[in-house]
C-alpha cells in the first residue's frame, strides 16, 4: 500500500478540509470511509470514468448503503436535467439528510454532484475524487459547484465545501493527451498569476510533467492546491481575491459558449483566454514582449492553443463578455497581469485596447 505523499488543508474555520495527494489513494479505502458519517452513499460518476474505477470506490465502500448512479460524460451534458437525475436517484433510493454523495470524476461530475449535495434536502455531505488533471488542480477545491445555462458558463450554482479531496495521481494514467494538456492549462495560470518560480519551473519540467513523471505531476498538483487553498481562506464568496482564479476564463468562458460547450475543452480556452488576457496586459504596457513570449511558448509546448478560434469575431466576444459573473453593474472587469506573477481585477483598460486584443487573431 502506497502512503500519501502530500496533505493539505484548506483552512476554513469548521467547514475546513483536507486534499489528500498521491499515488494508489483510492486502494486505500479509510481515506475516504473516515470522512463518511452516515450509512448511506451514492457515488455520481460517468460514462468514460465507471469503467475505470468505480469498483474500486465501491469496494471502499463495503458495508455501508452505497449505490451508484453513472451519468453521460462531457460539458454539454452540465445541465439541470442532469442534476435532476441525481435528485431522482436519492429520492428513489430514499436517502436522507446523513447521506453522502461521492464525485468519481472529472470536473463536470465534480461540479454537478457538488450542487446536488448543496440543494439535496438544504444540504448533504460531498466528497470529491478528481479523476482529471484539470479537477485535480482546480475545480475540486474551493467549493465551487454548479451547472451551465445555454446563455452562460457556470451561471447557475452555489458555494458548498466538501469534506475531503482525494487525488490519485494513478488515474491520470488513463487521461487522453488532450484532458492532459487541458488540466496543465490550470497549472499554468497559477504561475501566471502568483507565483513566477513556480511558471519558471513549468517552463523546466514541462516535458516531464506531460510524461507524467511522478514527482512533477506531484509537485504541480501540491503547489496548484497550496495556492488555491490560500486563496479560498482568505476569500472563500469571491468578493475580492479569489476573483484572480479566474485570469483566462472570461476569455475562455466566451470561447465555449460561443463553440458549444465541449468542443473546446475547458482547459484549452483557459489557455486561449490566458494568452489573450496576457496580450491585453501587453497592449497596456505591464508585460514586455519577451514575458509575452514565454507564456506563448509554453502554452504551445503543452499543447494548448495560443488564441481564439480565428473565426470568432470580437462582437460575439463581447456578447458573451457581457452576461460574465465578473461584470459589476454593467462594467466588465478582467484579471490582467502586471507581471509576470503578478495578476489584477481591472476595469482600467481602454476599451479599444480591449479591441484590439479580440481581433489580433481574425482571420
């Protein structure tokens, strides 16, 4: 049996939790039985995941009331309909107010099972297992949860915590190159926006962190988390700090609803979204041209795009720029980058700047 390598905590009064990070985490099933109160379980999974690891879960849970329910994978499928079927499950299965829902997924089971537990009876316990690098690193932590609107990404949703994060760097064996790069698009913003070392090491060990090195893949999730967790202690509702995680994502919020959701990774358009933000953050006069430089050349040695779709015109960006959680009555604000490691929510930018930076890559 694999011990944990590393163990975090993310320090929030008495709803804090930890994130537990390692290899062969899900073989060892007190982590996840010791954050059980009650009897009764159900595991939300998909498609792509169950095949994969769901016994495994399931064997954890041995002697316990504890059912599945596996659901369609992919972001399209990050609907209210869906949440609706978890709902019917716990009603079927007559679950009450000590059951505990397991995420067994990527993001998109993570955020939705996260949701179900917060609405389910006023309020559930939820345990998160990240199947994905992309979940591993981000979405997992910080309790956020919900779902998509056609109109918007994430839109509709709630702020619950759960009671542990469990991260098998084991699963990332089974992630297709593409999820791949699309989770080290989170890494990446993470170095961008406070940490230059840490962007300064991505650029050393990138190619061992796409190969999945042990002690890369360990070491870009633990420092991920650290900084996530600090963020969310000290900002847990997004009213000032926390509003940096999202440097790239109103870009790449835009991305996705404008291509339909899931035909961009979440990842990807982040990675699109950072390279615009960045050039944004250029035009203004913050970064010199050679930082410019390096983001471009990492995010292409990841894998990841380094712009916009060239047919997406800057009025279709700025349509869906409009309806962005962001925008303070009526104003949009954006996280931009002073330096490199150095991000800020501005709406001090010219908006012609701002023009300039959605058409740059038009065809």
């Amino acid at each position: 049996m694999t011990a944990v390598t590393k163990t975090l905590n993310v320090d929030l009064g008495e709803r804090s939790y930890p994130i537990y990070i390692g290899a062969g985490l899900l073989q060892q099933a007190s982590l996840l039985r010791d954050h059980i109160k009650g009897k009764q379980v159900l595991v939300v999974t998909n498609t792509t995941v169950a095949p994969l690891y769901l016994q495994q879960v399931m064997d954890s849970l041995q002697g316990l009331q504890a059912e599945s329910l596996v659901l369609p994978d992919g972001e399209a499928y990050k609907t209210l309909d869906t949440v609706n079927m978890i709902f019917d499950r716990l009603l079927e299965l007559r679950h009450n107010r000590t059951t505990t829902l397991v995420a067994l997924g990527g993001g998109v089971i993570g955020d939705m099972t996260g949701f179900a537990a917060a609405s389910y009876q006023r309020g559930v316990d939820f345990i998160q297992i990240p199947t994905t690098l992309l979940s591993q690193v981000d979405s997992s932590v910080g309790g956020k949860t919900g779902v998509n609107h056609a109109r918007g990404k994430n839109m509709i949703g709630a702020f619950y915590q759960p009671q542990c994060v469990l991260i098998d760097t084991d699963s990332l064996a089974t992630l297709p190159s593409r999820e791949l790069s699309a989770g080290v698009a989170e890494v990446i913003k993470y170095g961008l926006l406070g940490d230059a070392e840490f962007f300064a090491w991505q650029e050393q060990q990138i190619d061992q962190l796409m190969n999945l090195q042990q002690e890369q893949v360990v070491y870009a999730i633990h420092r991920s988390c650290e900084m996530k967790a600090e963020i969310v202690a000290a900002d847990e509702h997004e009213k000032g700090c926390r509003a940096l995680l999202n440097l790239g994502h109103t870009f790449g919020h835009a991305i996705e609803t404008e291509q339909g959701y899931g035909n961009w990774l979440h990842g990807e358009a982040v990675g699109a979204g950072m390279a615009m933000a960045a050039d944004l953050s250029h035009r203004c006069g913050w970064l010199d041209a050679a930082v410019l430089a390096r983001i471009a050349r990492l995010l292409e040695r990841a894998q990841l795009p380094s712009w916009a779709p060239a047919d997406m015109s800057a009025e279709a960006f700025m349509t869906h720029m409009a309806v962005d959680k962001k925008v303070t009555d009526g104003q949009l604000r954006l996280v931009l980058m002073r330096a490199l490691g150095d991000a800020v929510v501005s709406s001090k930018f010219e908006p012609q700047l701002l023009q300039q930076t959605l058409q740059a890559g038009q065809a």
